[in-house]
C-alpha cells in the first residue's frame, strides 16, 4: 500500500498502535476509579512539558513525560493535604500546566508553529526516536499493569478493602497516577495534548455499554481504541486530516453505536420480557 512506502506512516503506525492500546488499558482503570479529570489536568501539564522542550531545544516528548510524572506526584501530594476535597488538587494542576505552558510560548514566541503539532497530533512529526521512546514507555506501563493486575483491580473497585487487606494502597495510586501521566506524554505525538485524554476514556464508555465484565470491557476497549487511532492515521494521510481530531471523533462514533446497540439490547429484552 502507498501509505506505508513512507517512514514516517510507517514509524506513526507502530506509535499509534501502542497508543492505541496503552491508553484504553489505563484509561479503563481511570474510568472505573471515577478520576477522568486527572487525565485532563495531566495533559496540561504536558502544555508545559512540550513547551520546555521546544524553548531547550530537546525531545518535547521526554520533557512532557517529566512534566507530566511531576504534576501526577503533586497531585497526590496536595490530594492528602486536601483529604475532605480531594478534587481540588486535579484543578489546581491543571491551572498550573497551563498557565506554564503559556509562559513559556511566550518566552519562545518562534515556538507556535511547532507547539501546534503537539496540540492536536501530527503524524509528519514522528520520526525514530519517538518510536523508541514510545515504545520503550509503553512497554514499562504493560508490564507493570500486568505484574500489578490484582492489586489495581482490588483498589479500583474498594480502596478501603484493599487496606484492610493490607495491600499499600497509598503507594500503588501514586504509581498508577504516574503510568497515567506517562501513558498522556507518550501519546501526544499522535492524538494531541487537547484529545489524548479523550482517547483514554471514549473507548472505555463504548466498552462498559457492551461488555459483561473486567475483562471483556478491557477487550472492547482496546479494539474500539485500535479501530479509532488505524481510522485516524489513515484519513490523515489520504485527506489530509488533523490524525487526532479523526481519532477523536471516530470514538465517539464507536461510543455512539454502542449506546445506540445496548438501548436497542435492553429495548429487546423488555419486549420478550412483556410477551412472556
């Protein structure tokens, strides 16, 4: 096919589909924990991440992962100093990364042009160190959501039972707030800081409306992902579409059927319930 001739759609799928499965598999447990605001607050703080980047003249996608690791242990730090309103500490990072990364543009007023392919993705940008950057990342987040299955499956669903289990709740939020931060910084390349946190959360809304379990929502979720980002990569290239706004937008026509499917479901089942 044409469009894998060139290395740069080549090097955008590799990272789009690690993407596309990375940010589904955490955007589940985000969802389930009832915090999709943090995904929000933390790519703001990439704002700023890529904005030092770009002013230091290094990789925007390590500086954004520093940033964003950064903002992820703040907000756990001020979240226990806040215990009665824990949701104040999403809002205060989420003002502090932008308003770095506005600074900083300013600072670097050349920066714009470049700094636009970080807003909403751009698939000419990524070049072979991305690729390795992104997959090494995403690589350290599978594996630990696999060595850590159990214990993020327990807290997501009762953080007071896995105490008294004896499970070190504190800990593992921190370290699951953290691969949440690195899975946003590596997948701005491709969906863009102002929609990768959608990409963590539509697939999973589609999931939950279809799927009977955990399992079968993280199976759903990440199929819906890899659909969404493949669409997106593709209608990039041949009609010359912003990649994340076409990622976007097929999730939500995903999360559209879905609801659209499960309402008709739930229609069926009232019907035979009534005619038996």
């Amino acid at each position: 096919m044409e469009i894998f001739h060139y290395e740069f759609m080549r090097n955008a799928f590799i990272t789009g589909m690690l993407v596309g499965v990375v940010c589904p598999v955490v955007g589940l447990f985000v969802t389930l924990k009832r915090l999709s605001l943090i995904a929000d607050s933390l790519s703001h703080v990439c704002l700023s991440g890529v904005a030092a980047g770009l002013l230091l003249g290094t990789q925007p996608v390590l500086t954004a992962s520093i940033f964003s690791l950064s903002g992820a242990f703040l907000i756990e730090a001020i979240r226990m100093r806040y215990k009665t309103y824990p949701e104040l500490a999403i809002a205060i990072i989420l003002s502090t990364g932008a308003a770095g990364g506005a600074i900083m543009l300013g600072l670097g007023k050349g920066l714009n042009a470049n700094f636009m392919s970080y807003l909403f993705g751009s698939i000419v940008t990524v070049n072979g160190s991305d690729v390795l950057i992104i997959s090494g990342a995403v690589a350290v987040i599978l594996v630990l959501v696999k060595l850590f299955f159990k214990e993020l499956f327990t807290i997501t669903f009762d953080e007071e039972a896995a105490a008294v289990a004896g499970l070190p709740v504190k800990y593992i939020s921190v370290g699951f707030t953290a691969m949440t931060a690195l899975t946003i910084a590596v997948s701005i390349k491709i969906v863009g800081i102002l929609l990768v946190s959608s990409l963590m959360i539509l697939p999973v809304a589609a999931a939950l409306k279809l799927a009977g379990s955990f399992r079968g929502a993280l199976f759903l979720s990440v199929a819906a992902g890899e659909l969404a980002v493949v669409s997106g990569l593709f209608a990039s290239f041949y009609f010359n579409l912003a990649p994340g706004g076409v990622v976007i937008m097929t999730a939500v026509v995903i999360l559209a059927l879905s609801m659209l499917y499960g309402a008709l479901r739930a229609s069926s089942s009232t019907g035979q319930t009534i005619s038996s």
